[in-house]
C-alpha cells in the first residue's frame, strides 16, 4: 500500500505488534467482517517466537517454545490446522540436578497456597493484600521457616519469569502458577506439562502461517508505533509510526508489553491505573545459548541432557533435538540476575563462561564431550521492542491495586497480550486467547457503534 492510500483509508481496526496476540485479535476482527491492518515494530512477525535454521535441516527456537496438547488447546488448535509436527520432550535417562533439600517443602507450600487463588478476581481473599505486598522470597522464607528456602525461590522465579524472587509480589508468583495449571505443572516435561511438545518447524511458523493468511497490503513490517490519539470529536483514532505514517482507524488494539507503553504517546494521556502498571511492572532477564552437535552424545550415554544448577550463568538447560532432521542440540537457559550480570560481558566471553559450565556439569559424568557444530544466541533483554521475556510481572503491592486493570479498554484503544491473559499467562496458549478476548470485545464494541445487537 503506498503511503499516501493511509491517509485516507479508515480501517475499523489498527493492531499494535504482529505477535500471537495481535495477530489473533486480527483474524478474529477479520472473521467478524471488520477490516484490519496490523503494524509491526520489528522486521518480522512472530513477537517472541523466533524459530531459526541451526543445523542442515534443522530448526530451532531462540523464544517461546514448548506446548502441549491438553491444557493448552488453543495454542494446540493452530498446531494442528497448520499440519505442524510435535516433538515430544526427551525425558529418557538421568538428570543431573543439584538442588537444596529444601525443594519438595517449597513445592508443596506453593501449591497448597496458589490453588486457592481466585483468577478473576485475585484481590478477593483476605490475605490477599497481605500476601502482595511479600515479595515472593520474603514469602517463601516465612512459610518454609528457612532462610535456605530463598535458593528455591529465586530458582523458580528465575526460571518461570526471569526474575529473581525479590523483584516480584508473592501473589503475583502464586497467581501466575494457578495461571499455568500449577505450580507441577509449570515445572513438567511430562505429558499436560509447560514443556511437553516442540514444533518441528519452529513455533513461528505458526505466526508465519497467520500471517500470510491477511491480505498483505494490511501487513506493515518495521512500523514502530509512536503515537495514539483518540482526541477527534468524529471518534476516529489516530495511529503514527516512526516514519510519520498516519492510520485513521475506529478502534486499536494494542498488543504490546506494559512495560512498552512509554514509547506510545496516548492522546488523551493513559489513566493512571495503565501508567502505574506500564512502571510498575518488570520484564524478565532471559537469554538462551543453543549447543547444536553432530550426534546425541549425551543420550547415548544415558542422560536426558538436563541440568538444574544453583550457581549460574546456566540455570537449566533441555534437549531441543529434532531426530528427524538429525538435529540435534542442547538449549541452555541463562535467566534472572544472574543472567543480567553475565550479559554484560562481551559475547566471546559469554559463550566461554557457558561452554565451561556445561562441560564441567556433564564432564563428570561423560569422558568426552564434543565441540558443538553450531552455536546460538538470544537474548532478549537487547531487543529493543521487547526488552526481555516472558512477560512484564508486578512488583509488590500492584496487584491488588491496579493489576485487575491490565485488560481493560481505555476509550477505543483496547489491550491484549499474553500478560493480560487468565489462562496460560506469559505462554504462547495466553497469548492466543488475549487476542480472541480482545478481538470479541473489539467486535462487539464495533456493532455497538453501528447500532447491532449480537
């Protein structure tokens, strides 16, 4: 579309980022018979699913990428309408997993107290205040009675969100495991798991998939947004990009993180509920190193190529293999504050640090491990329309304030993202259903204007 065609065209809808989110609320705008288009900060959709070649025929993915096929069914349903190949998680042989003896304590106490969270309404038990403004170490010392349960905490919030367990509120942490099914859940590679499937193709195909489904001329790649204005008395909203584009459209749905709403200038200013989340809430640190190698050394040995350790940069890492390609590699997770102190060292010096660890972990147990063939590297934190992964969490006491506002319209701008999700929250699975809420609510405000009752 030349530039000039935006000036005058009014769509019924502008989506904010061509993640999943975005890209779901434009089809389900799309489906309804609204128009759409969607602008893309970055030169690619996908948002943080990157899927890459890294080996002769294999794919691997420097984001998101586990699914499953119970508990996630939305996310499962466009795996299987895009005729996408599940790789089901290697978990055959030993782990090698150093852990304090705390572990199964914290365990049990976090799952007994996250059930009773209430997901739509998260505020509602009497403790709940209480319990939000605990940061999730605080929390964890003071019901396993040990200052040794701080190297649980920070292990499971490192992992899960990409933060260490002082940066986040103890009831945001409960409610992102009841999010996820449970805190076992969040933390199996067994079938209903976080981490039961992988995609063969890569889980930005599904994206891809999405995308070439829109008309093209309503796709707009590298097209930062940095203007939203919703102030004209004839109701519609102005859309500008970095390249002074201007879309002229009746609703917007935004789809990026919270923590990037300070990029957006919002004409009315946002309210102060959506300014207190975009500053109050924090994006993980978390980075992945790929070891890609000729053959499974590792599994011909008799291990699952996991390793869970204390002491960083890696904290874990999993078999992101693809045997039909003869693919085969190790992603090792470098995440929280200890990842943000590794990333300030030069790449050559952050690969060293990581090869050394690995080697030493699994060098106890395998003679001889070979040079990889290939190596990758992610780290999101450098992004700059992302700034980390998964998904911006709340610090202590904004949840019980203002965190039941993250979903909520604010005139004719609208918010997805898997932040704002009940399900599945900071997954692939949230972010799909974000955009289905918030392209039925779009759709529904669209004949509300029109004067249609559904």
């Amino acid at each position: 579309m030349a530039a000039s065609d935006t000036t005058t065209k009014v769509y019924d809808v502008v989506v904010v980022g061509a993640g999943l989110s975005g890209l779901q609320a434009a089809h389900s705008i799309r489906a309804a018979g609204f128009s759409v288009c969607v602008l893309e900060a970055t030169d690619r959709v996908g948002g943080k699913t990157l899927s890459v070649r890294s080996s002769e025929k294999g794919i691997n993915d420097l984001g998101a990428a586990w699914i499953n096929d119970t508990n996630q069914s939305e996310i499962y349903k466009l795996h299987q309408q895009y005729a996408l190949d599940g790789e089901i998680q290697y978990t055959h042989g030993n782990n090698i997993f150093q852990s304090p003896g705390l572990l199964p304590k914290v365990i049990g106490i976090l799952r007994e107290e996250s059930a009773s969270i209430d997901l739509h309404d998260p505020a509602s038990s009497p403790a709940a205040k209480k319990v939000d403004n605990l940061t999730f170490k605080d929390f964890c010392v003071r019901r396993a009675e040990s200052e040794h349960a701080v190297l649980i905490a920070d292990a499971i919030s490192a992992a899960l969100l990409g933060v260490d367990s002082h940066e986040v509120s103890a009831l945001y942490a409960l409610y992102y495991f009841k999010s996820g099914c449970g805190i076992d859940n969040l933390l199996s590679d067994e079938e209903n798991g976080a981490q039961y499937l992988r995609t063969r193709q890569g889980t930005q195909t599904i994206s891809q998939k999405m995308a070439a489904e829109l008309d093209p001329e309503t796709l707009f790649l590298g097209k930062p947004v940095t203007s939203i204005d919703q102030s004209r008395p004839d109701g519609i909203c102005l859309v500008q990009t970095v390249d002074t584009l201007t879309f002229h459209c009746r609703r917007v749905i935004v789809s990026v993180p919270t923590t990037l709403y300070q990029n957006i200038s919002f004409s009315p200013p946002l309210p102060q509920t959506k300014s207190t989340l975009s500053h109050h809430t924090v994006m993980g640190y978390y980075s992945k190193m790929i070891f890609v190698f000729k053959e499974p050394w590792w599994r011909n040995a008799g291990f699952t190529g996991i390793f869970n350790s204390p002491v960083g940069p890696v904290s874990f890492t999993r078999d992101t293999s693809i045997p039909k390609d003869d693919q085969w590699s190790i992603t090792c997770f470098v995440v929280g504050g200890c990842g943000r102190t590794w990333s300030k060292l030069s790449k050559t010096d952050r690969q060293t640090q990581v090869w050394e660890q690995f080697c030493r972990c699994f060098g106890e147990f395998v003679e001889k491990i070979p040079d990889p063939a290939n190596v990758l590297e992610m780290e999101w934190s450098k992004q700059p329309f992302f700034l980390g992964a998964p998904c911006p969490v709340m610090t202590p006491g904004i949840m019980t304030t203002v965190g039941t506002e993250l979903a909520v319209p604010f005139g004719r701008v609208h918010f997805v993202g898997t932040e704002t999700s009940l399900v599945w929250r900071g997954y692939m699975e949230g972010a799909i259903r974000s955009g289905q809420r918030g392209g039925a609510e779009v759709v529904e405000a669209l004949n509300g204007d029109l004067g249609i009752e559904v």
